[in-house]
C-alpha cells in the first residue's frame, strides 16, 4: 500500500491530498529514510510523520483498504512521539 493511502485510511492525516503534502515535503520518513508519496508499506515498517507541533513515530500492524473509524488504530502501535 502506498504511504499516503495508509496515512489516510489510518486516519494519522485526515485527507489523502494532506498526507501526500507531507511526504513530497520531506515530513514522513520509513525506516529512517524520507520517502515520496508512492512509496509502498509493509507490515513492520516504521514510520515517522513531523508535524509542526513535534513528530509521531509508530509501527505498521496491518494493512487494509479501507476500515471503520474505530479500527483506524489498530493498523498501527505508536513507538514514540
């Protein structure tokens, strides 16, 4: 899956266009390499999202098309803020 798609579906950013802002930004790293929007997640990727108030880093779980809000945090484990 691509990591704009999970950032949207994982609802971590809540627009797909905003999730792919951040990446071609240079925000969003995987494995500790910064990555472009296309770049394609596995289970056991970790991902580190910067924001302007600080960053998010947490650990791929799952990998779904699409999934009810209550089950968004169960794609992902949070590791670090």
């Amino acid at each position: 899956m691509r990591i704009d798609k999970f950032l949207k579906v994982s609802r971590i950013l809540k627009r797909r266009a905003l999730a792919q802002e951040a990446t071609d930004g240079g925000r969003v790293k995987v494995n500790g390499k910064t990555v472009k929007p296309a770049y394609r997640i596995k289970v056991g990727d970790v991902v580190e999202v910067g924001f302007n108030s600080g960053t998010i880093c947490f650990r791929v779980l799952d990998l779904k098309e699409t999934v009810k809000k209550e089950e968004a945090e169960k794609l992902y484990e949070i590791i670090g803020e």
